[in-house]
C-alpha cells in the first residue's frame, strides 16, 4: 500500500523543471545542449540588488521577520504597484511570499472549498492546474486559439460559469504564449467577473516585459469594483532576474491577504529576510538594469520569432511580452525519426533533445498540443545555433 496521499497521486510534477534538469545532466555528462528550457533570464542579478543583500547580512538582518514580510519590503511594492499598475494598496493589503509560485499556492489553498472551479484559459503556465488541484479545487481549462491571439474570449469566460465557479486566472503577458491582453480585452471580462462576483487571480508576473510599446494593464486598475475581486500576483523572479532569491507577492482583499498570512505561518513563516533586503532595493532602486535585459529580450525576441516562421512547416506567433516562443510544430506530427513516430508535443521534445540537443517543452504540458515553448532568455549565440539545429534537425524529418 501506498502512503502518499490521493491528494498529491492527483498532480504531475513540473514538466518546465524535469526537462530542465534532463538537458542539465545531458550537458554535465558533456553533451553540448543548447538549452530553451529555462523560464529565467539568463543576467546575472543586478550589483545594486546584491549589495543589499550583502548590507542585510553585514547588518544582522539575519533573523526572523514579520510572515508576510517587513513593512518597508510592503512600502516597496506598494510603492511599484502604484507607479507600474497606477492602484493605491494600504500595507495590509499586501503579502509577500518564497517567490510568486508560493504566492499562487497560498491563494488557492486560502479561497478553494471542495468541488470549487477555477477557470484557467489554456495555453496556461503548468503550475495553475495542479494548484487548484492540491488545494481540493476544479481546473476548468478553457482553450484559447491563435486566430484570437491565445486570449480568452468574453464568450468563452461567460459559458463557462457555474454557481461553483469561484476564480479565473488571468496571465498577461503570458507564460507560454507571450500574449498580452488590451485594456479593452480585460474591461471585457472585468465585467463578467463583477457581474458574476467572481476572484480575479491576475498573474502579472511578467508585466515589466513587454514590446513594441505594448502597454501592459493591470486588471485591478480598471474600476473599484474590479479591483476588490482581483488578486495580483507579481515578484522580483522575472525583472530583477532574482528567480533564485524567492520574493512573489499578491495584492488584494484584506480579508484573503490574512488568510494567506495563517497559511504562510503554519507553513513556511516569513520569505528569507535577506531576499526581502535585495527586493526592496529591487523594487524601489535603480530601474535601468531591468530596461536593459527588456531591450535585449526584444532583439531576441525578433529574431527568434522570425526564424521560427522561416522553418518550413513551423509558424510561430509574435508574442507581445515575457520571453518565450510558442511556435507550431504540428504539421510534423505523423513523421517518422528511425522508426519511431512523432506523435505529438512530447515525442517532437524527446526528439528535439535527443537528436538536435536542444531542449525545448512541450506544448501538451500547457494545454496546447501542437506547439513546442522556447525560452529566449539565453545568449543570442545560444539563440542562433540551436535555432539553426531544429532546423536541420525538422528538414531530416
Ligand atoms: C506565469 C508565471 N507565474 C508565476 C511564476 C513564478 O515565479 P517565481 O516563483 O519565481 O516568482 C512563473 C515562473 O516561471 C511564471 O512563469
């Protein structure tokens, strides 16, 4: 008999990691991978960041702090909230967590009942289903298609609604997809969600990075109505390049901030107070480095893109924000490699790996079979050579 609980028997175990660590270990045996697994930009956290940190240790801020941490890390990212989303939070508002995953995860467990549906528009990043999942919840996965720019459609949202509908989570820009909703898209279903009173969970984890002046909305900026409903989920991982330091945070109604607040207490207690030192200094310190990794994301972006879409039988949607590809790969389903057929997402990825050495993931882990993501949050030396191996690696098909 088994001891792990049906709970846990429910849910997958990260795909964005599991290939990350596959290509790791091929590389650490010596095999030149390139690598477009990895959802984290590849700079180095800016010095400014670090020296904070380093102040923090240097200073003995080395104990315990508040569990949703320390006012001043709440001041900060009220403060960036204010000047980046244009909403006001009062500090209990707000609750930092170990990173953005973390904060996801404490608001499905503070907002679920059993039997409780959330509405996720596929493709969506891996974690959200599980998340409900562990939390006693129902994934109610909508598909969102390329003619209409992989965004949910009123339409959609508003069939989909049942008196167990509690949540829907909006991701823009979005992870896999690089799509972004307009101001008038997310008025659209701000108005479904208020009609029907319903959470908003908005990740807008990427909302610093986006292209050809793409103006990034804030779903809670839309009208206090909305923005009582919404929960903003946002951290330091994607901007500041801190995926490893694990500050997230969430914005929100006071009453589910301090649920989360006994979770996080029965649970982890407070974000390392040496990460919030750095975040602080992230948030509110000087914003050139992070304009900076934007503009070469979107030189990368261009070019990856274009490339994509030159591959004969591949085509490849210009994304507005974050830093991934999702490209079509679909029409090479149905070929053959040594006898083995390529079926879908995951025989193309296992394909791609073992064949090119390019680890991509497959689009099947987003709810999108057909498609494969590529981060470019790697060099554009990386960018060209393993672009130039799918290539050859799609035309031996
Ligand atoms: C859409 C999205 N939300 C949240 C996260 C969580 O990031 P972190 O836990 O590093 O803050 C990620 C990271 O990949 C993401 O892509």
């Amino acid at each position: 008999m088994s001891f792990i609980s049906e709970r846990v028997k429910q849910i997958k175990p990260s795909a964005t990691l599991a290939i990350t660590a596959k290509a790791k270990a091929m590389k650490a045996s010596g095999i030149d991978i390139v690598s477009f697994g990895a959802g984290e930009p590849d700079f180095d956290t800016p010095d400014n960041i670090k020296e904070a940190a380093h102040n923090a240790i240097r200073s003995g801020f080395t104990k315990y702090t508040a569990v949703g941490g320390t006012d001043e890390l709440k001041e900060a990212i009220a403060a960036r909230m204010k000047e980046d989303c244009h909403v006001e939070y009062a500090l209990n508002n707000i609750i930092a967590s170990c990173g953005g995953k973390h904060s996801l995860y404490n608001i499905f467990q503070a907002i679920i009942n059993p039997g409780d549906e959330v509405i996720i528009p596929s493709p969506y990043w891996v974690s959200y289903p599980d998340m409900v999942l562990l939390a006693g919840g129902k994934p109610v996965i909508v598909d969102c298609h390329e003619e209409t720019g992989f965004k949910m459609q009123p339409h959609q949202l508003s069939s989909l609604i049942t008196e167990k509908t509690k949540a829907i989570v909006i991701n823009s820009p979005s992870n896999p997809t690089g799509a972004a909703y307009t101001e008038d898209d997310l008025k659209a279903l701000a108005e479904i969600a208020v009609n029907n009173n319903l959470l908003v969970i908005s990740d807008e984890i990427y909302n610093r990075i986006s292209y050809n002046n793409f103006k990034v909305v804030s779903m809670a900026s839309l009208g206090e109505e909305i923005r009582k409903l919404t929960l903003v989920v946002n951290g330091v991982s994607k901007t500041y390049s801190m995926t490893g330091w694990r500050i997230g945070y969430v914005a929100g109604d006071e009453e589910i901030v301090k649920a989360m607040n006994k979770i996080q207490a029965q649970s982890t207690s407070n974000p390392t107070s040496i990460s919030q030192a750095a975040a602080i200094e992230a948030l509110i310190g000087p914003q050139a480095p992070a304009e900076e990794m934007v503009s070469h994301f979107e030189k990368r972006k261009d070019y990856i893109v274009q490339e994509l879409n030159a591959i004969n039988g591949v085509t490849c949607f210009d994304p507005q924000g974050a830093f991934y590809a999702f490209p079509n790969v679909s029409s090479y389903f149905g070929k053959s490699h040594g006898g083995d057929e390529i079926k879908n997402s995951a025989d193309m990825t296992r394909y791609l790996l073992e064949e090119a050495k390019v680890a991509v993931v497959p689009g099947g882990e987003f709810g999108a079979e057909g498609y494969i993501r590529l981060s470019y949050a790697t060099s554009m030396e990386n960018i060209e050579k393993g672009l130039k191996r799918i290539k050859e690696a799609l035309a031996s098909l």
